[in-house]
C-alpha cells in the first residue's frame, strides 16, 4: 500500500497482502454474501498477536496523514473522507471507531450515531438528516450505522412498501454519486459477524455488570431474523456497491482483523491523495528574527 513516505506494508510486513485483501473485501459483480467467511482473515497471514501489532504500528501513519489532510483544508484544500459503518449488533462498529478512528485528531474527525429517526427527521425525505452530517473540508467523517438503516430495517420489519424500498436504492446511489463529486471519498464497510460469534458476545454482555449498559433486550429480537437481515443486506451491498462509493465486507468475528482492514482502507485512501504539508503564507526568516528579538 503507497503512500507519502514510501510507506509500504508490505515491504516491511510479509504477512499483510494490502491489496490481496482490498481485492477480496470488495463488493463486485457476482458477489455472494453468504459465501464470506465471517472467521476469515483476507489478505493477512498471522495470527492475532501479528494484527494487533500491525494495528499499533500503523496507527502514527494514519494519524500523519489525516494532519497533513486536515493541514491543506486551512488552505484551500476541500476534499473530505466519509467512512460509512454497517454490520449486525456486536460487529466491532464501536470499536473500530474506539481503536482505528480514535488513533487520529479528534479535531479532524466528524462522528455521527445515527439513532432512530425522530418526528421532526421523519417528516422530510430519509436522506435529509444524513446530508446536514456530512463532513466538512478536511475533516474524515464517520457515520456509525448510517442511511442505510433505511434498506435495512425498512425492508425487514416492513416499514415501508416494497417499490419504496426498491427506490430508496436508487436515491442513494444518487445521493453518494453527488457526494463523490463534491471531493469526498466514501468507504462503506460491513462488519460481517457469524450468528455463532453474535450470542457469545452478547452473552459476554449479561455476564458482565460493567457490560449491561451496552445490551438491548431488542437485539435479541433482531436476532431472531437473522436470515432476513443478510437477505437485506445483500440487496443493498449489491444494489448500492459503485465505483465511486464502494462497499466493502469485512469479515468481524476477529475483531483485530477487522479493525486492521478498516485501517488500511482508511490508510489506502489518503495515501492515494497525493497530500503535502502546506506552504507557509508568511516570510519564514522574518518571523524567526521576530521571535528571536521578542
């Protein structure tokens, strides 16, 4: 993987294939949802320990790049990076944003949880509230779960006809396709979590009183339709997966794998940006004498 720096991980890391994996985490022509493995590590070759280090050491990369890309928007740099977060209850969402996106400037990054819609949300179209959330000129934007939940849950539980959720497919690709073209790369990500790995770690959540807050009686409900969320999630993944909003499966039943692929896609996409520190708008010699007599 290229970047600024001649920063490769391949060159240093055998086990980690960038784009190997990039390749097979990718939604394409023919994809099949319930062929990926949600205990497989695609284009990585060690074991947890080797992720985990990985993940650490590529962390001040990450974070160099997302200065230098939050730099150039105080000069006139107007591009922007939306990660977009989708996955089952328990997938790892919070923990990518806790261990991949917490390793950077909190400045330089726009979180957004998206909730249930509230009344005032509902009375205009499902987009509206999601386009007010997207991030500004320099900043990388991370919506955890997304409007997604609107082809997701809405074909699930049936909140909306079948030829409006079939149209909702069509708005976004509009919407993401305007977005790309205002300087913003997307990067939609799954975390795809067994139904095996889902009750341990729910079960680790009833064990735990420091873990209750984070269990929903409701995502035991949710549970129940498990086949009819991957149902849904194959619609969308393969309706709304374009060149200039791609998604991305990332297998989630080991967290370190999934935090460290959401990494290197976040790491791809800045490296490819060609970014330089800006210049200085100021005599640089004359500041330094100023200092120097001040």
């Amino acid at each position: 993987m290229a970047g600024n720096g001649g920063h490769n991980v391949g060159k240093h890391d055998a086990k980690w294939k960038a784009k190997e994996a990039r390749q097979a985490l990718r939604v394409g022509e023919g994809f099949d949802l319930s062929a990926v493995d949600p205990a497989s590590t695609p284009g990585f070759g060690g074991k947890k320990e080797d992720g985990e280090r990985a993940l650490a050491r590529d962390a001040q990369h990450l974070s160099d790049l997302q200065e230098m890309f939050f730099a150039g928007s105080r000069h006139g740099d107007t591009r922007t990076v939306l990660l977009v977060l989708q996955g089952m209850d328990t997938s790892g969402k919070g923990g990518v944003v806790r261990h991949v996106v917490g390793a950077i400037d909190p400045q330089g990054v726009e979180l957004t949880a998206f909730k249930a819609p509230t009344k005032a949300e509902l009375s205009h179209g499902f987009l509206w509230r999601v386009r007010g959330r997207l991030p500004g000129a320099g900043m990388i934007g991370v919506f955890d779960r997304s409007h997604y939940e609107d082809v997701l849950i809405g074909r699930v539980q049936q909140l909306a006809p079948a030829d409006e959720i079939e149209h909702r497919y069509d708005l976004i690709n509009d919407f993401e396709r305007d977005v790309a073209g205002d300087d913003t790369t997307i990067i939609k990500v799954m975390l795809h979590i067994s139904k095996e790995e889902q009750r341990e770690r729910l079960r680790k959540r009833l064990d735990r009183p420091d873990k209750y807050w984070k269990f929903d009686p409701g995502d035991i409900d949710q549970r129940m339709r498990w086949d009819d969320y991957l149902e849904a999630y194959q619609a969308a993944l393969t309706r709304t997966s374009t060149e200039h909003a791609p998604w991305f499966v990332v297998p989630a039943d080991h967290k370190w794998y999934a935090r460290l692929a959401v990494q290197h896609l976040l790491l791809h996409a800045l490296s490819g940006m060609d970014l330089a520190w800006p210049p200085a708008d100021f005599d640089i010699e004359t500041q330094k004498q100023r200092l120097a007599d001040s």
